[in-house]
C-alpha cells in the first residue's frame, strides 16, 4: 500500500528566508531606473502580497507624488485611489487606469528584468546598517530551522515539496538558490501566476501533478507561511495551514487569522515534521 501523501507548500520570505532588505533596494532601483522615480516602495505594505500587487501599489503612490513619469508614463488624472483589497488586489495595469495613467508596452516586462538583474547582485552586498529599519530588514540568512526541516523532509515518500509565494518565479529563485534552498522544491506558484494570492493554490496543485505528484485530497495540502494573508490564501482554497511566526507577526496574531497550528519559529524539526506529515 503506497503512503498517504501530502502536498506541502511553503511561501518563502519571512518563512523559510530573510534577504535583508535586498530585495526592496533592488525594486526601488529598478523602479527609478525605468520609471524615474526614487523609493517608490518605501511605505508599500509587503509581506503576504504578490508583487505584482506591490507593484501596482507603488505606481499609484508615485503617482500621487509626480505629475508625469519617465519612459512613457503620463499621469492625466491623479484623484484619489483605493487601498489594495488583501484578497483581491489590482494589478500595475488596473491600477494605472484608475488613476489615468497609460503604461507604454514592455516596460513592466523592462522593470522586472531590471529587478532580477540589481536584485541578483544586492543580495551578495552586506545588509546596511539602519536601526530604524524593521528587523525583517536587518536580517540576512535562513530562518531558524528551516535547512534541517527541508532536509527531514527531503527524499521522503509520504511528502512533495512545493512553493507558494507572492515573488515573481526569478526572483524567489534567486533568494533560494542564494542560500542552497531551492534544489528542494520540486514546482511552485509565484506572482508571475496571479496578482490575486488565493489564486495561486489551485496552480500550485496543477503544477504538482504535473511533476509527478499524485492526486491528493485537500486535507492533505499545507500551506506554511507567516503571515495573515497565508492563513486567508489556505482558509479560502479549505487547506490547512502551518503559521511560523518568523516574519513579523506574533503567535497570536496568526491564531487568530485561524492558522490551524503555529509555531514561534522552525527549531523544533520533530514537532515540525510530525505536523507536516501527520505522523
């Protein structure tokens, strides 16, 4: 008889790795490299979204603080806009539009390029000292118990290994293979996928069978993450949910979400792996 399997789907920042800020300094370059404008995403909400969505929220801030954008952008009408919807956010386009802006061809596709390129030499720099920072973003390295949970889990016939992340698919690459993670996960979601994070289980499950995973029931995928939108993106497609309370927020605050477990953090790999397993 083969083993029950279970399909486990981890998101990446604030759950299995911090880049130190890296990433937010190579979207800033990146953006006013192709945009021209300086630290568009300074006060852009991050953890739990896609970046597609982070994206769309840093247009329309900059918006609001420049009358024309270079490299094609033009702001016609700058009226107010509405905050992102957690579950149901706008993308660079829809938010342009609110606003009257009118995106030329290919320079998202110019920006994302630009990103992967400053990213994949940010994060080989030393973090920047800045104590006004958050500590998400003065810490650079895997989480605790992360390496030694995957390594548990690696090879085992009863798990597949996957992603679930609001990164685009190079850019969680680059986070991973930097710190020797990414040889673990046999497919993912990303936010190349979906602007909309809940929709991004559905396409974790189809590209799961489509490497060799077999057909398994919902109660047998677990999402890990470490945020309250993790929690809402497994309440909504009826998964489970392991919270860590690695990335920012507390215990508490990812029970009351309605994480069915939560751990403070990955260090206690058998507890980890039993939860993961069902064991």
């Amino acid at each position: 008889m083969e083993p029950r399997m279970r399909l486990l789907l981890f998101d990446v920042d604030g759950t299995l790795v911090l880049t130190g800020g890296a990433a937010v300094r190579a979207m800033n370059d990146a953006f006013e490299e192709v945009f021209g404008v300086a630290g568009a995403f300074e006060h852009v909400p991050m953890p739990g979204r896609t970046d597609g969505a982070i994206l769309a929220d840093a247009f329309t801030r900059a918006i609001r603080q420049s009358t024309t954008l270079s490299s094609g952008f033009t702001a016609r009408s700058c009226g107010p806009t509405q905050p992102p919807n957690a579950s149901h956010e706008a993308g660079p386009r829809d938010a342009l539009s609110a606003t009257g802006v009118h995106p030329v061809d290919g320079e998202i596709a110019r920006y994302k390029a630009a990103y992967f390129a400053r990213f994949a030499e940010e994060i080989h720099r030393p973090v920047p000292v800045d104590p006004s920072k958050p500590v998400r973003h003065r810490f650079k390295g895997v989480l605790p118990g992360v390496r030694e949970v995957l390594e548990a889990l690696d090879g085992r016939p009863d798990v597949f290994l996957g992603l679930l992340t609001g990164n685009y698919e190079q850019g969680a690459r680059i986070k991973l293979e930097y710190f020797d993670l990414w040889r673990y996960f046999r497919c993912g979601a990303y936010g190349d996928d979906s602007l909309d994070r809940h929709a991004l289980v559905p396409v974790a499950i189809a590209r799961s069978r489509q490497a060799g995973c077999p057909a398994v029931d919902p109660r047998d995928v677990v999402i890990i993450g470490d945020t309250p939108l993790d929690v809402a993106c497994a309440r909504d497609a009826g998964v489970s949910c392991l919270a860590v309370a690695t990335g920012g927020f507390s215990a508490d605050a990812l029970r009351a979400a309605g994480a069915d477990t939560v751990f403070e953090s990955l260090l206690d790999t058998g507890a980890v792996v039993r939860c993961l397993t069902g064991a």
